[in-house]
C-alpha cells in the first residue's frame, strides 16, 4: 500500500522516520568528512535558488554531499538579491 492512501497518523509517523534516518545520515562522521573534503577540494560557496515545494534534490541533482549548496526557496518565484 502507497503511504499516500495510508492513515493520517501513519503519514506522520512516515514522514519523522524519513527525518530520523536522513538527520542520521547526515550527522554521520563519514558524511561530516565527505562535506570537508568536498569543500576542501572545491573552495567556493554555493547557493541555489529552487522552488518552495522542494521537489528539486540539489545534492543528487549536482552529485554533491548533503549541506555543501545553500538552498534558498521562494514562493512566487521572484527573487530580489539587491
């Protein structure tokens, strides 16, 4: 059965294991190191501007480690940078 056509509650509960298993994932040392590496390797800051939904995954869309592009969202899709 989809999580979709599951009980509320069950929704819920889905959607905060997802949370526990990426914070997990992410908070992992070998991650932690991989992000160091990463930002040693490539020195610059990066951000992404991205739809307020989220649908776009930046780290698997540009195969980069979770944290190193700042994404920044925006319903409207009107950004004013000045």
């Amino acid at each position: 059965m989809s999580i979709h056509s599951r009980p509320i509650a069950e929704r819920i509960d889905w959607l905060y294991d997802v949370a526990r298993r990426y914070s997990a994932a992410y908070c992992d040392p070998e991650a932690c190191m991989a992000r160091e590496r990463h930002r040693a390797r490539h020195p610059t800051a990066i951000a992404v501007l991205k739809c307020m939904d989220g649908r776009i995954n930046i780290p698997i869309a540009t195969n980069t480690p979770p944290g190193i592009i700042q994404p920044f969202r925006n319903l409207g899709g009107f950004f004013d940078l000045g």
